[in-house]
C-alpha cells in the first residue's frame, strides 16, 4: 500500500490530452480499489490520529477577596492558596491579575470588590477539567464564596 504512496511521488503518469492527472486518482486506484479492508483501517487510522492531541484550554478564574461575613481575604491567604491549590495542580505556569470586579449577589445587592483573576492553559482533558472544578469548589469553601466564576475558552496559541 505504502508503494503506492511511494510510486506517486514518482510517477509521470498522464491522463487524457497532456493534463496530468489528479494525485488523488492515482490513490484511489492502487490502494482504495485494490485494497479496500486496508484502506477502511487507514482510513480510521489517520482520521483517528487528527483527534489524538487534546486542544488547549484557557481557563481564566475570577476569585473575588470580599468575605460575605465581612472583611477580606488577606493577601498572604490567597498567595498560600494559589501555590498549594492551583500550583500543585498546574505545575507548568499560570498568569495572575489584580483587578476590580462588580456583580450581583444572590440577595441581589450589587457588589464591587478587589479580585484575583488567574489565568491557566493547559490541555483539555477530563483529568484538566476535574482539576479546574476542584480549584473553584475549593476557593468556594475556604472563603465562604457565594461563587467563583471560570470562563473557558479554547484558544490558538502562537510563540513568536
């Protein structure tokens, strides 16, 4: 079957008049007619493999610092969540932003406070998804939050 493959590389087979003929024709009469179980499982196989490596996952975490009870979580608190929580699980690197966020409680009060936005790529994969959930359900219950919103994205990334 690979010879095929092989002999198309090579081969200056001409069709009607003096047109070359499409590489795809040459394809469908060595393999595919001459082998059609070869070409089901080829065919399986490569469609198999564009699917093989997960795509990237952007993750971008909103961890609000105000305490429902008063007060906020202090600076050194979260920095010990961030290394034992999120770093343990997303060894590899993350992105960290401060910034200032508004959004409407259950009680429905408007709320403004300082937040935490983190930001991890990785691949996207249940064991990565658990490991996302686990991280906000975790911030949710050490800091008494009503919620922690995550925004996923699948992104193309590019290093230049």
């Amino acid at each position: 079957m690979f010879e095929a493959l092989l002999h198309l590389t090579k081969a200056k087979r001409f069709g009607r008049g003096s047109m070359p003929r499409p590489a795809f024709s040459y394809v469908y009469r060595d393999i595919i007619k001459k082998h059609p179980m070869k070409n089901c499982l080829l065919l399986l196989t490569v469609l198999a493999c564009l699917g093989c490596a997960p795509a990237n996952q952007l993750n971008r975490f909103y961890f609000g610092m105000n305490k429902p009870t008063g007060g906020a979580v202090s600076e050194q608190a979260f920095n010990q969540f961030l290394q034992q929580e999120i770093g343990s699980r997303f060894p590899k690197g993350l992105t960290l932003f401060e910034a200032k966020g508004q959004w409407k409680s259950a009680n429905g009060t408007i709320e403004q406070e300082k937040s935490r936005v983190v930001e991890i790529v990785c691949d996207d994969t249940p064991e990565n998804r658990d490991k996302v959930a686990a991280i906000a359900a975790k911030y949710k219950a050490l800091f008494a939050q009503e919620a922690v919103m995550v925004i996923k994205s699948q992104p193309e990334i590019v290093f230049h």
